[in-house]
C-alpha cells in the first residue's frame, strides 16, 4: 500500500527488549529524561501520518512503585488522546549512569500513560482519567503536567495472560 502512493513506513516495534529488568531500573536516577509518543486532544501531522512526541521528566523513581502499586509518575503535559501512549527513557548521545558518565543510546519503555491529576477551579485536587478522546466537561479542569503510567512490566503479565487465554481458545 505503501509503494502504491509512493510513501516510505517507518515502523519501530516497542517489544519486550525494551521492558527493563528491575536491576536496570534500581541503576536509574529518580529525575531521567523521558519521551511520550502520542495523540493529545486528537493533535497529529496528518499530513506527514506522525504522532505528537512530547519530553519531561520522570517524577517518582521509576525502581519505585508509586503508592505501592505498578505505577510511575511523570512530569510532562498530559492531556485527553494521550491514555495509552507510550513513555520512554530515550537518551542518545551521552546521558548520566550510577556508573558515571555513558556516551550511547540507551531505550527503555518505561510504562504506558493512564491518567492524570488535574486541579479543579474551585481549589481540589482529582485524579481523573485520562480519556482517548476528547470530550466536552462541566466543571474547569486545570492540568498540573504530571502523569500516571502503569509499569511496564505488567505489560508481561498481560501477555501471559492472553497467551494463556488463547492457548485456551485454540485447544477446544
């Protein structure tokens, strides 16, 4: 389809090489650079087909689950179209290590974005989901430009699971 209009697809797959181990994480700082690929309030080059990448910064250690459970903090504009984006340490060049200075690239998906704190107009603080589209709200939302994201290795156990499911389905 693509030679027929004569466009090139650039396709880059996020796999399991890319989930880090935990003693990869144990080594982050608790302040790295981060990269979110995706579609805030429906934004997108159509013209070109690319998505909107967007930076900041982590906000909670990524070794770290946040309030004990498998998620992370970002500090980064998240706004409705980017629930499922994908959130990335992606350094090229030189970036700082527990060991010092590296000079390299270095990728790792880090979670999927699911929600966001927001403040609302009459002073209160909710965290609220972050939809896949945009809709329309009666009260006034202000974003605080953080970020939930579900760790990724619980993308692992989604798999297992649906590996199981469909092992499931393909034996009867």
């Amino acid at each position: 389809l693509a030679a027929n209009h004569g466009k090139e697809v650039f396709l880059c797959r996020l796999d399991d090489t890319l989930i880090p181990l935990q003693g990869a994480l144990d080594g982050l700082s608790a302040i790295e650079d981060v990269v979110m690929v995706g579609y805030p309030i429906g934004l997108w080059d159509s013209t070109n087909n690319f998505p909107i990448l967007r930076r900041g910064t982590t906000a909670s250690h990524p070794a770290s689950d946040f309030q004990g459970k498998p998620m992370g903090v970002v500090d980064m504009a998240c706004f409705p179209g980017s629930s499922g984006s994908p959130i990335l340490i992606a350094n090229e060049g030189g970036f700082a290590t527990s060991q010092g200075l590296s000079v390299g690239t270095r990728i790792h998906l880090l979670g999927v974005l699911y929600a966001a704190p927001q403040y609302t107009a009459d002073g209160t603080i909710r965290v609220v989901q972050i939809p896949t589209h945009s809709v329309a709200m009666a009260s006034t939302h202000i974003p605080i430009h953080l970020g939930y994201y579900v760790k990724s290795r619980e993308l692992l156990t989604l798999k297992e699971h649906l590996m199981s499911v469909l092992g499931t389905i393909q034996g009867h």
